[in-house]
C-alpha cells in the first residue's frame, strides 16, 4: 500500500497514478487521516441499453403532488 499525506501527492501524483494502475492500493491522507483513494477506472462490460427497465418501474399517478402548506413553508418560510 502506498499511503501519503496531502503535499506530496501533489509533486508525486504521475508516479502515484502509475502505481493505481498496477494495482497498488493509494491512499492519501490529510493531517493524518486517509481521505481519498485512488483507484484505475473501469470500463463498462456491456453498453447501457436506454429502455432496459421499461415495464419494471412504476411511478403513482400522485408522485409529485405536494401539500401546499408544505409549499408556502419552502417559498416563504412560514
């Protein structure tokens, strides 16, 4: 694992890329604490198909129907 603080990823961010790609495991840390880690991106096995979902999902006929007690509290604090 290869694990540094903040600054120095800065100046080794190529070498620390390199090594996500290789499969290291990054981790870089700010004021001692892990924050983020770097991880190569993946790539999608199959292509999205728009409509896949298409008779699976359903949505009531009063999905958006809100309260307009609810609407006078949001526009004008109420």
């Amino acid at each position: 694992m290869v694990s540094m603080n903040l600054n120095q990823a800065k100046t080794a961010l190529p070498a620390l890329v390199e090594a996500a790609l290789s499969g290291e495991d990054v981790v870089i840390a700010k004021d001692g604490k892990p924050m983020v880690r770097l991880v190569p991106c993946q790539e999608r096995k199959t292509p999205r198909q728009p409509g896949r979902l298409r008779g699976q999902i359903r949505i009531s006929d009063d999905f958006d129907a809100v309260d307009p007690e609810i609407i006078e509290l949001f526009e004008n604090g109420t």
